[in-house]
C-alpha cells in the first residue's frame, strides 16, 4: 500500500433503502460506518467517523431534511465530524471519551500509530503531504455541545422515530436505536463481527454488558437486523445469543480465564461460537 493509497479519503455511500442510507470512511477493516435515517420531516446521522471529512455535504446531497446526529457512544471513531453539525446527542456518562476524541495530540498518536503499523516511516510525518494530511486530521475545531440521550427516548423524525436503548459495555454510555418502522437497531461497537472489546477502562464489568444483552434479545422480535459500527454492516439477530453465550462463559470461569482465553498484552480474548470478547486481565 503506498502512501496515496494510505491518505486516499475512501468514503463509500451505499443506499439500504430509499430514506436509509450508510457512509462509510477508512480502510480495509478499520472502517467506520455512519447511518443517514430519513423520515419526513428531519433526518437523523448515526455516528460520524473517524477521519475529518465533508460529512455535512455528504449528508446534504442524500437529503433535504434537517439532520441532528445521533451518537452510538463517545470514541473517536464514531463522533470526530460532529463539529460540523448543530444539534448533536450523546449520552452523557460518555463525556470524558468525547472530549478525548477532540484531543489533537491524542488524534495524533493514534493516526501515527496506524500510519507505522503499515510500514509507513516515521520521518514521512515532517513532510508534505503527510504532514498537511496530519494537521487537518489533528486541528479540529473545539467540540460542540450535546442533549442528553437516556432510555427509551423517542427521536422523533415523522412516519419514522428511533427509540433509545441503553447498552452499557464496550462504553459506559453505549446506546442502540431502534428503527420499528423498518425492522432495524443500530448497534455501534455494542455487537461486532469482529468481537467486541470490553477491556478500556471506560467499558463497564462483563454482567453489565450481559444485562445489556438480555435486554436486547427480550426485544428481538422487534427487529430483524443489526447495524454495526465496524466490519459486516447487517448482522443477523442470532449473533446475540452467541455474545450472550460468551460473556456467561467469562463469568462463569472468572477464576480461571487462562484455561478459556486468550491472554494478549494487556487482556484476554475469549471465543464462543461467532462471538468474541476481549477483558481487562484483573
Ligand atoms: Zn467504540
């Protein structure tokens, strides 16, 4: 992969319907995928990435409407263009992680790092253009303010809401939406193809996030797909019972993890069925 390649935009529109679409940005597998959701009188943005990109511009070209962002939860790769909207919603136990998202030096190691982990050299950051590239990454304007998401808060968007729901784990704050019109919940980082990762120190302890879990599977008859945050967009309902599957595994050896898990650097990763989870190592 050269550097072009590594600096390219790569933003993908794909319609799911005709008042739904995803905006995808990245590359390979470290995407991140935002949701435009149209009813008839406002739109809702579900996220919105991790490059600084023209979102508000994407956004306008697929509609007309007003659009308020929704946030799934407060990392970096979820809400680093909500500075280029007005009116924006988060639930606030993720606070903290938001305002480090907005962090420039924070932004920087993190685009460093990746750049690196291609093989890119690190005196290619002093230089054009990968320094100018860095800089529009890094100086975000300061971050705007947000309204409180909270449990089953309807976002009304007319003909079409989307209804709060609370899932603590992968982020004290993580919440999905639920599209009852089309049958949909936008999960975020909450359910991953990929595995899920449960071990920042803002992730909550196993039992919440199986509390979360259950809370969902109780409501699977209210919709038929998940929308994930990274990697596979639509994920079949059943993928939940796996995860659950998962996390009552970790409970239940929580004494003994080495013999079930996978121990890497600073966590261990535990495989149940198509389920992954990755915890702190106490
Ligand atoms: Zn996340």
């Amino acid at each position: 992969m050269n550097l072009k390649n590594l600096m390219d935009e790569n933003i993908e529109v794909v319609e799911i319907d005709k008042a739904t679409w995803m905006i995808s940005e990245g590359i390979g597998r470290s995407r991140a995928h935002c949701y435009l959701v149209e009813g008839n009188n406002q739109a809702a943005l579900i996220d919105t990435g991790l490059h600084v990109i023209e979102m508000k511009s994407i956004v306008e070209k697929l509609t007309d409407k007003e659009t308020v962002i929704l946030s799934t939860h407060g990392h970096i790769d979820h809400v680093s263009n909500h500075y280029q909207f007005d009116k924006i919603y988060l639930n606030g136990k993720d606070d903290a992680i938001y305002d480090l998202a907005y962090n420039s030096e924070l932004r920087a190691t993190l685009l460093r790092g990746w750049f690196m982990s291609k093989g890119v050299e690190s005196s290619e950051f002093e230089k054009a253009p990968l320094k100018e590239y860095l800089i529009k990454q890094t100086q975000l304007p300061p971050k705007k303010d947000y309204e409180e998401l909270s449990e089953k808060q309807i976002i009304e968007l007319g003909n079409r809401s989307l209804e709060v729901i609370e899932t603590p784990g992968h982020t004290v704050g993580s919440v999905s939406f639920l599209d009852s019109k089309f049958k949909r919940l936008f999960i975020g980082d909450t359910i991953c193809e990929d595995g899920v990762l449960l071990h920042f120190k803002e992730s909550t302890s196993v039992a919440t996030y199986l509390e979360s879990l259950k809370k969902l599977i109780n409501r699977k008859d209210e919709f038929d797909e998940l929308y994930a945050g990274p990697q596979l967009v639509s994920l079949p309902t059943s993928i939940i019972e796996d995860f659950i599957g998962c996390a009552e595994l970790i409970i239940d050896n929580k004494d003994n993890l080495d013999e079930i898990a996978i121990k890497e650097q600073d966590h261990y990763s535990v495989q149940y069925k198509k389920a992954r989870l990755t915890v702190p190592i106490q």
